[in-house]
C-alpha cells in the first residue's frame, strides 16, 4: 500500500477534544463549522492514498499544526503522553492515512484519521481530524477524538490487509459469499416507503445471472422529502458466519448516477435509536456507472444501526460508540440482507452480481 509521507520535521502538540455539535432533524448529530451548513451525512472515500485532494488535505494538517507551534496553549499535549506542565516537544517527520470520509457543503468536509510518526517511524500519536475545503481554500475546522498509538496501528494494519484481499493480492484471508446472483439462495422482496401516502416505487429481480433493484425514489407528499425503495431477503435460510471478516462488498454497477443507495444487514435496534431503524446500515457510495461492473468494500466499522428512519443518515456512528458497531452474534448470522435506494430523490438502476464479506480468516 502507497503511503504518502511528508519529510518535515516539526514541532507537533496534540489533537484536543473539541469537537462541538448541533441538533438538526429527529435528533441526528452534524459537526458544526464555522463555514457551512452541513447538506449530507459523511460518505466513505476509498484508495484515498491515490486522490490529490486528500493527500492535499492531510499535508495542510502538518502545514497547520506548524503554524500552531507558536501558541501552545491551544493544543493541549495529553495525545502524545506528555502533560501540560511538562510541555514536552514530538518531532514529526511522517503520517500516515489510516481512513477517510467526506461531507458535501458549500465545498467538502474532509475528515482524516492520521497516524504520526517520529524520524525513526515511531508512532507518537494519532487522532481525527477535519479540513474544510472551499473550493481550494482550505482551514482546519476540529480536532478530533484522539487514539492511542496501539489502536491506530492496529487499524492502519487492517485496512492494509483489506485492500491485499479486495485487490487479489496474496493473502491468507478468504471471501464468504453471502449471495451469489448467478445461483441465489434466498428469497428476495421489494418494499415501499409505506409513509404518509409515500409515492416511492421499485422492483427486484434476477434475470440473467443478476439482481435488478429498479424503481424510483420521490418525496413523500406530507414530509416533503424523499422517501425509499428496498428490497431485502424474505427467507429464513441461514447465512454463513462473519464474525472473521473485515467488511462487507458488494459487486455491482448502477445504470443512473444515483448517490442514494444503501446496505444493511441484521436485526439489532440500537438503545434509544428510531423505532424503525433496525439492522446494521452504511452508505453504498461510489458505485461504479457505465458498462463496468466494480466492488465496492464497506468495513464493518463504517456501519451503524443508530440511524435515522426518515433518511437513513446515520445518528451516531461505530466509530463514536462501539455500542453501535455491528455485534458478533449479528455477525454469526445475519438473517437479514437489504439494499435501500433512500433519502435521495432519483432513478434507481442498480445491477448485483454479489454480495460477499472479504478479508476474512480462512481458519474459520
């Protein structure tokens, strides 16, 4: 895996907690910035390593952090295990990207999981943080939760091991196909946004070796707001234990640029979530368009069963809470498989070839 490094030794102080929020719709919380309204919750960026613009984002984190030596004070040193009477100074020579996601506003919310590194390649600390691009103008909007240099190695291993596996490099993971199109197992039913007269419809079905989800999503009369689609498994055949596995993929191609689809799986409702939220959700962001089937790979941590049952967008995430993070007895068996066209008005068009979960142990 390409890990781009910027070799500038500087004098780096810590990640501070302070991170402020605001309530908008039913409850679901949104990063507050000083410079836009958020339109749409964080969608995952993948090989974020090859994109300009995230790379661009993380070395104006360095850029940033170098401009904050001269007042300590405003980046307290508790990421790096020093304490503020001892105000001790971590040369930085290189970072690492540990993941990615994005948020549309008046520009792009760029939130970076980063790992820091001393000249030796050392880790000496790590935390989220988010830059707010506008349009080519960028600044520093929060830091974030910070994480212990164990745990961010640990992650930056992970994603390592999952792009070998999802990119067929040599590894000793294993995929464990949960549907296979070209020879399904399941039952599959399609379902309607039953709300306030919804007017959102759509099919499901195979033909030729494919899952079909067509329909369209409209707003429903009475909320003003788009409704949804899905269609979900209907049986109660048993499906294979992930408990192994790293995430979640999907090869697919959607024939409508489309930026609504979603996946989710299980049953679990999450402690004082929606009363009809139910099962592990993410975003199926960037599904390929055109003649090209693609895999996409959702990681288990981007899914959450804390989301919002008027418009799917997550309420509080796995990497938040752990609470909400899929649980292992979801994961032994799953029951339920579902792909949503939801809170974005639109044609859906959306061929599957599978549905498998990758980077699996292959002693299970």
């Amino acid at each position: 895996m390409k890990i781009f490094s910027l070799i500038i030794p500087f004098v780096f102080y810590a990640c501070a907690d302070a991170t402020s929020s605001i309530n908008v719709r039913g409850g679901r919380k949104l990063q507050e910035h000083q410079h836009a309204e958020p339109l749409g919750g964080y969608s995952t960026v993948t090989n974020f390593n090859d994109n300009p613009m995230i790379v661009e984002a993380a070395q104006f984190v360095l850029s940033s952090l170098q401009q904050q030596d001269s007042n300590s004070n405003s980046m307290p040193d508790e990421l790096f295990g020093t304490t503020t009477t001892t105000k001790a100074k971590t040369i930085i020579s290189t970072y690492q990207i540990i993941e990615v996601s994005q948020q549309v506003v008046a520009g792009m919310n760029i939130k970076l999981t980063m790992l820091f590194q001393d000249g030796g390649s050392n880790c000496v600390g790590a935390c989220n943080v988010v830059v707010y691009n506008h349009f080519g103008e960028m600044s520093v909007t929060s830091w974030n939760k910070q994480i212990t240099c164990e745990e961010a190695e640990t992650r930056l291993a992970e994603t390592e091991k999952l792009k070998l596996t999802t990119e067929g490099g040599d590894t000793d993971n294993t995929v464990v196909v949960l549907e296979d199109f070209s020879n399904p197992v399941h039952t599959w039913t399609e379902k309607n946004d039953p709300v306030m007269g919804g007017k959102s419809t759509g099919t499901f079905s195979i033909q030729n070796g494919l899952g079909k989800f067509v329909g369209e999503v409209v707003d429903v009369p009475f909320l003003h707001a788009p409704g949804f689609i899905t269609s979900q498994t209907s049986d109660h055949k048993v499906f294979p234990d992930i408990t192994s596995c790293q995430a979640l993929q999907i090869i697919a191609k959607s024939n409508t640029n489309y930026s609504g689809y979603r996946i989710s799986f299980g049953k679990a409702h999450a402690p004082g979530g929606k009363s009809f939220a139910f099962g592990y959700k993410a975003n199926l962001d960037n599904v390929p368009t055109g003649d090209d089937f693609g895999k996409v790979t959702i990681p288990f941590t981007q899914f959450t069963d804390f989301w919002d049952d008027s418009t799917g967008d997550p309420i509080h995430t796995c990497q938040e809470d752990p609470r909400f993070c899929p649980d292992e007895m979801t994961l032994k068996n799953i029951k339920v498989l579902e792909i949503w066209g939801e809170g974005v008005g639109g044609l859906v068009d959306l061929e599957i070839q599978r549905i498998q979960a990758v980077g699996c142990n292959d002693s299970q």
